[in-house]
C-alpha cells in the first residue's frame, strides 16, 4: 500500500516544535521550500499534559498552542499558509499517543487545510516517552500498527508521514513492515550520529534499500554538498531544522544552488 509522493524542490524545513508555527513556515513557503512542517503539536491529552510539564521545565517551545476550547479558532488561524507554487506541501508533525476527543479534533480538522500529517515518532524527553509518547511508539510494533490504522481511518484525505529518529530504530526491518502495511508517504529520518555533526549516511543507504516508501534524509544538512550525497544514497529530499532558525533565508540559497 504505497502512495506516489514527491516533494519538489526536495528541500524541506523539518519541525521545530513552537518556533514552526505559522509565520514561521509561511516565511518558509515564501522561499520556495518544497514542503514546511508545522510543530511538532501535542495533540492527545496524554501528550498535552506532557507539554504543559515540559513547559514547566523551561521548554517553552513545547507549549501546547491551543486547549481544547480555543482548538476551532485556532486551528482556523493557524494551519492555513499560502502556498507560493502548487505543488508545495504543508504538513504538520503531532504527537498522538491515544484516539481521544482532542486528536480526533486534530485529526477531522486537517482535511483541505494540511496536505500532510508526519506522525511523531522521534521525540524523546522524558514527560512524552513516559507516557509511551513519541519514540517509545516504536518500543510496540502492534500499537504504533493499531494507532496508524485508526488515523488512516480519521484522515482519508490527508498523507501520512512517519518522523523517526535513525538511532533509536534498533531493528529497522520490523518496522518497515509495519509502515508498508499502511498508506505511510514516506518516512522521515534524523540520521543523528550521537555526539557528531554528522549524518549517518549509512544508515540512509540501509533504509533506502529497504523500503519502497520514499525516505527525507534529515541532521547537518549544511551545504548543497551534503544534500547531493543524500540524493546520491537514496533520499527522495532532505531536511533542515537549526540552520533555519536564525537564517530562515538559507533554505531559498540552497534551492538555488539545487536548480545551478
Ligand atoms: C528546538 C527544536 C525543536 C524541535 N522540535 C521537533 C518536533 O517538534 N518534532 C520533530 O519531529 N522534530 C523536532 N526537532 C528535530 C528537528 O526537526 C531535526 O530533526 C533535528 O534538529 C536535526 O536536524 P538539523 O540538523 O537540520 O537541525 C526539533 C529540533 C529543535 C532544535
């Protein structure tokens, strides 16, 4: 069950929790980026109770945006960009644990608002693995299937991606099998190589060889240099998240020196 998917240009502005919210990807769009991703949002109750300690810690980029009662206008006012070119994409990376009124509130909402919903399985601070939260998913194969199964069933016009993180993924053969069991559009991997400023490049050989499902290579995408390697090994598009931070413009200089 494989979708067709591309991003052009394949160059993508990966999540940033708070800081990705919608001037900042619209700034994003503006710059020809081939698709955004808002968030990452909590988007059950497990996961919002999770934010709001993780706030209580100093983490104010994970502040949930909105409670339940604001979510209607909120979410009118905040996952709508406008696109530069058509075939951008905006996704939207959450963090769901559970079916609950909130996530189906999320869930229903997406629909011709968001073209892509990156599901989180990568996030590790302690209040969203104690929960059985972002990477944690990953521990049970049964329930990451059962939850993918449930929001396909949500959201049937919407694409679903997968964010995970390389390092954690101790086998990725089962967890492939589970992805290619369900309508998942591609999987986005942080290649993070523990105490380096590098990717790990093999890695992104091993998951692209097998797999079907397009894959966006993501950490230390510095120059086009990196990203050529990337396209060489077998991703269909990178991704950045810190270099744009403070130089969102950098994204449109590689997107540049892509088309030279
Ligand atoms: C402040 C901050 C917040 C982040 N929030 C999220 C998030 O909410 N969801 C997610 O999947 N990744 C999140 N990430 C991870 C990035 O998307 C990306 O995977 C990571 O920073 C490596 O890419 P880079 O080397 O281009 O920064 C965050 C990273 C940073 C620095």
């Amino acid at each position: 069950m494989i979708n067709k998917f591309s991003i052009k240009p394949p160059i993508v502005q990966s999540a940033i929790a708070g800081i990705a919210d919608k001037v900042f990807c619209q700034k994003m769009l503006n710059f020809g980026a081939g698709m955004v991703i808002l968030g990452g949002f909590p988007a059950d109750k497990l996961n919002y109770e999770a934010s709001l300690k993780l706030e209580n810690r100093g983490r104010t980029e994970f502040l949930p945006p909105t409670n339940v009662k604001d979510f209607s206008e909120w979410s009118k006012n905040n996952l709508i960009l406008s696109k530069l070119i058509n075939n951008q994409m905006i996704a939207v990376n959450l963090r769901i644990v559970s079916i609950d009124r909130l996530s189906k509130m999320w869930l229903n909402t997406l629909e011709n608002k968001i073209d892509v919903l990156e599901l989180n399985l990568h996030c590790r601070q302690n209040e969203v693995l104690s929960i059985g939260g972002g990477e944690n998913l990953l521990k049970n194969m049964s329930i990451l299937s059962k939850l993918l199964f449930e929001i396909s069933e949500i959201i049937q016009g919407v694409k679903i991606g997968v964010k995970i993180r390389g390092s954690s993924v101790r086998e990725i053969e089962p967890l492939i099998e589970v992805l290619e069991t369900h309508p998942i559009s591609y999987i986005h991997i942080d290649l993070m190589v523990k105490g380096e400023n590098r990717a790990n490049l093999e890695q992104l050989g091993a998951v692209s060889e097998a797999t079907r499902i397009p894959v966006i290579a993501n950490n230390s995408v510095r120059d086009i240099e990196d990203i050529k390697k990337m396209f060489k090994i077998g991703a269909c598009a990178v991704s950045l998240a810190r270099p744009l931070i403070n130089k969102p413009e950098f994204i449109a200089t590689l997107i540049k020196q892509l088309e030279v």
